[in-house]
C-alpha cells in the first residue's frame, strides 16, 4: 500500500474515532428483548429500543439520552453518515420536534424534504425530564424513499446513535457525542 494511502487510511480511521467518541461502546449493554417484547441496546447512557411492526410494516423506534438537546439514530451508513436514513428529535416546551434526515457526507445530513424525498417519521411521544430527553418514533421499513434505507427484519446494519449538546433543540448543531455499532433488526 503507497504511503498516501496509507495516510489517508490513518486519518479517516482518525475522522472515524473522533466522530464515534471514545470507548466503543465499553459500557454497552444488549441487544436484548424487554418483557414487552422490544429489543434494546445501551451505550455511555443511550438507550435505543425497536419493535418491529409486521401488522404495519413498520418499525417502531424510542430513542434516551442523558441530554437536554436532541437524539438521533441513523441507520445503513456507507462511510461514517455518508447514505444513512437519520432520524433526529428533540422536545422543546413540551412539544416533540422530529424530523427524516438524509447523511449526504461523512460528517453532514440534510432532510429528506430538502433533498426532494419524503419526511416519513411519525412522532408517537416525546419527553424531557431530568436531563434525559426521550423520544418514540415509527418509520417505515420500507418506505420507498430514495433517502431511505430499507430495514429488512433479521438483517444486520451499521447504526449510529447521537446526542446533542445540553440545549440543542435544533437539527443542525454538531454533536456532542456519538458511538456505531452493528446490530440486527
């Protein structure tokens, strides 16, 4: 391997490290299924639970962080959020804002309404309370949606969760930290 690609290499896997937060899901915890039926994965305090719904062909999706700002969890990336269907909300006054994102870079996203697709979320509940904000969404597994990727239940996917900064109650700041890890849906 030539030495620039080398180079290259070594700072992608940096850009990855830096993006992703250090650890590695040290503290993860999961997947398993709750008594409910949901299955769920921790990491450094992020909770995220999924049920598939055959009925609806859809896929329900309750996303905790200890934050005050927004929470995000993207799946199917190709290079770090490069192609990755995001889903991203926060709750501010009480209200649930939430919102169908698109990763069209390693380390941007845009909303699938802005790009021309379909924002496809559905907020199911929301809540912030003692630091942790808590949001329940439900999707589509397949929706269609050039800027979707299709969940196919049983197949295993990169996802990336996020958390923003305490009072980021927007879309677009940066985050305050993330983590990816492979699990099966």
């Amino acid at each position: 391997m030539s030495n620039v690609k080398m180079i290259a290499l070594a700072a992608f896997f940096a850009a990855m490290t830096a993006m992703l937060g250090a650890g590695c899901g040290s503290d993860a915890t999961g997947p398993s299924e709750t008594p409910d039926g949901w299955q769920e994965y921790t990491v450094d305090g992020f909770t995220i639970q999924w049920l598939v719904e055959d009925s609806l062909s859809s896929i329900r999706i309750k996303m905790s962080a200890p934050t005050t700002g927004w929470v995000a969890v993207g799946f199917d990336p190709t290079a770090m959020m490069t192609d990755a269907n995001l889903l991203i909300g926060y709750v501010d006054g009480g209200t649930t804002y939430a919102r169908d994102d698109f990763g069209t870079g390693q380390t941007t996203h845009s909303a699938d309404l802005d790009l021309g697709g379909v924002d496809n979320v559905q907020i199911l509940s929301g809540s912030e309370a003692s630091g942790t904000t808590e949001i329940e969404l439900r999707i589509p597994l397949d929706s269609g949606d050039a800027y979707d990727k299709a969940l196919v239940q049983g197949n295993t996917y990169s996802v990336i969760f996020a958390r923003g900064a305490e009072g980021a109650d927007d879309f677009t700041s940066h985050h305050a930290w993330a983590e990816a890890v492979s699990l099966e849906i």
